[in-house]
C-alpha cells in the first residue's frame, strides 16, 4: 500500500521558502515553525520535535520541501528526523540554513 501525502498547493516567496534559520517554537504549548506546513505524511495532530515519532517526520518532510525538490525531501525526511529534529529540545529551537544545505548536498553524494 503507498502512503499518502497530503500536500497543499501554495505558492511561497523566497525568502519564506528559503530562510536563513528554520526557527521551531512554542505557542501557547503548541509547536510553531517559521515555514510554512505543506504536507502531512504521518501524524494526525501537526508537527513536532525532540523524539523520533510522527510529529517529528512531518516537520523533517517540510523542511526538506522548503529547501530541496519533492522526491528528495521524500527520500531523505526521516534520516533528517534523527540528524536534527529528534534532538531539538522540547522548547523549540533553531536550524541554521547553511547546516540544512550543507546536510543535504553530503546526503545526496552517499547516496548517489
């Protein structure tokens, strides 16, 4: 069975495409990040971060969609998870860019 993405059809600047720091945070206990959310592949309550569960695979899905094509944020999501998002701590965060960028062009060299 092929698991479904839900994805909405926006259209986002640049620079809300590309920020110079994914910023994760908490309002009013809920989970916020400064991209927009554009797919939900696993969890049925939204993004989140700190473990490796759902939450956590769907916020790795949308960074990657931010900063790289559909089929490699697909490929590569979830060893993003466990490189970055698993270990944020529960308050929230920040991923610089250049370490996204950085991390994805050494992923796609391995697995090319």
């Amino acid at each position: 069975m092929r698991e479904r993405v839900y994805e909405q059809d926006t259209a986002m600047s640049t620079a809300t495409q590309h920020p110079d720091t994914v910023v994760l945070w908490r309002e009013h206990g809920r989970p916020a990040c400064n991209l927009p959310l554009v797919a939900l592949r696993h969890s049925q309550t939204g993004i989140e971060w700190g473990y490796g569960g759902a939450g956590p695979a769907d916020l790795a899905l949308n960074i990657l969609l931010a900063f790289t094509d559909r089929e490699t944020a697909l490929d590569l999501y979830q060893a993003f998870k466990w490189a970055f998002i698993a270990h944020i701590p529960s308050a929230g965060g920040e991923i610089p860019a250049e370490a996204i960028r950085a991390w994805i062009a050494t992923e796609r060299q391995v697995t090319q």
